[in-house]
C-alpha cells in the first residue's frame, strides 16, 4: 500500500472521532459547535493572500529554531515525493488543514466563547503548538495558531483559515517536490547548516519585516461584513458606542469579569487526551 494511502486512512480514523465526540461534548449544533459558517468571497481570497503575506515569518521563525532543534518535515515530505501528486495533497494538505481546523478552531477555539478574546488566541495557538509535538515547528505554529483564531473571531467561520492552512501546506509540499525533483537530477553540494541559515537570516528578516504590515492589513479587512472592523485584540468600546446587538454572538469572548469560565474545563481536557493518540499513531 503506497504510504500516503495509509497516511490518509489513518488520519481520517484518528481525526474523525475526534471531531463527533467534540461535537457532541458541546451540547450544540454541528455547524455551531465548529463555527463552520458560510464565509464571503473577499474573505476566501484574503485567506489565499494571507498565505502567501505569512511565508517570510513563519520561514523565519522556523529558521530560528532550526538552530536548536532538527526539522523533520523534510523526511515525511521526501515519502511524499515518492507517491503520486493528488494522494500526497490529499494527505498533507486537505485532511490536516480541514480536521486540524475542525478541531483546534472549531471545537477548542469556540469553545471558549465565554473567555476574554486575547486569552482565547493565546491559549488556543499554545494547544495548537504543543499539539505538533515538535519542538522545532512549535514557535511558528504557535503563531500561526494565534492567527487563525483571530481570524475565526473575525469571520465567524473556520473556512478562512482552512484556505490559509491548505496553502501554507501546498506551497510546502510543491516546494519540496520541486527540490527533491532537482536534487535527484543533479548532485549538488550540500551545503553546512550553520552556514545556510547565516546566509538566509537577513534575507528572511528584511521580508518578514515587509510583511507584517501586509499581514496587518489583510486581516483587518476580513470579517467586515460581520463588523468586525476593531483593531487586533481591542474590545474596549468608546464611552457613546452602543451596540447593536443582532445576536448574542456578537458579545463572544467579551464577557464580563464575574460571567468569564475557566479555560481548562472537563471537556476540553478529554478533547486533548482524545487527540494525544492521534499524534502518536499518526
């Protein structure tokens, strides 16, 4: 069996479960549960774009830690260069990106609806890091978490970050198929890693440094529809604002101090002891 077939299978036994019992812990509806709402046009390609704004920082803060810790992503993209194309997306890119998205912003992430807004990021992209079991991709992927559940805040739907997360992993798994492609061609040098990364810091500064005013703006333009227009993590309101309130999701993760749960309930526990399993049999 080619490995990415199982790669799939597996993940789909592991990750769906997973996803039910989540779904049923909550008490709420399916699409609710997992703020899996419809989202606009403009905020789908905004998410393509995002994608490509975060590339220098993640990279960049990969780098960082690449000199610490190994990076092991290489190895399991190298089985992928193996298999065919589309069992490869399937497996490195739709089902991580649809279930991942499911579970840590779907079911974990709104779930804290009743937590102040900047504490539910925070808490919500640190399960998304040490969930990775990584040391080495746990800065990025921190950050990456942090962002998309912003973003969730902002759309009201996890479909924005599910477009974000497939292309942050497409562009990775085409970019390693080209190399391995060209490394299989031609025996190149290889060169030191202390002195790859010296060469590709400055370079990956300067972009990073570029791009976060992009980043800034093009999350600031998504969720407009839903009035999201505040600027990131200020939920203070002027003294003369009222809101209008259409429904009570407009007050999600502003609660008042008395009315504010705990973040580490029972049944967010249980989600994350039900997806230990999954990363070590994955």
């Amino acid at each position: 069996m080619d490995p990415m077939v199982y790669n799939i299978l597996a993940q789909l036994v592991l990750f769906v479960p997973v996803v039910l019992i989540g779904v049923k812990m909550s008490g709420e509806r399916f699409k609710s549960a997992l703020s899996l709402n419809k989202t606009s046009i403009t905020d789908v390609l905004l998410a393509v774009g995002l994608a490509i704004a975060i590339g220098p920082l993640t990279s960049l803060l990969s780098m960082i830690m690449l000199m610490f810790y190994p990076n092991n992503v290489p190895a399991s993209l190298g089985v992928a260069y193996e298999s065919p194309l589309l069992l490869s997306i399937l497996a490195i890119c739709v089902i991580p990106a649809v279930f991942e998205e499911l579970i840590f912003r779907g079911i974990i992430f709104t779930g804290f609806k009743n937590v102040k807004l900047s504490k539910a990021c925070v808490m919500g992209g640190l399960i998304f890091a040490i969930a990775h079991f990584d040391a080495q991709q746990i800065l990025y992927t921190f950050i990456i978490g942090v962002l998309f559940c912003y973003i969730v805040y902002r759309t009201k739907s996890i479909i924005p970050g599910m477009v974000t997360h497939f292309m942050v992993n497409f562009t990775s798994l085409m970019s390693s198929r080209i190399e391995f492609a060209q490394t299989a061609e031609t025996a190149a040098e290889e060169i030191p890693l202390d002195l790859a990364i010296s060469q590709l810091m400055g370079p990956y500064l300067l972009l990073t440094l570029f791009s976060l005013p992009i980043i800034y703006y093009i999350v600031s333009l998504m969720g407009r529809k839903y009035g999201r227009g505040k600027p990131l993590f200020n939920l203070r309101q002027p003294e003369k604002y009222e809101f209008k309130v259409e429904d009570e999701s407009v007050l999600d993760y502003a609660p008042q101090a008395p009315y504010e749960e705990k973040l580490l309930k029972w049944q967010f526990i249980l989600i994350i002891l039900l997806y230990i399993p999954t990363l070590i049999f994955y």
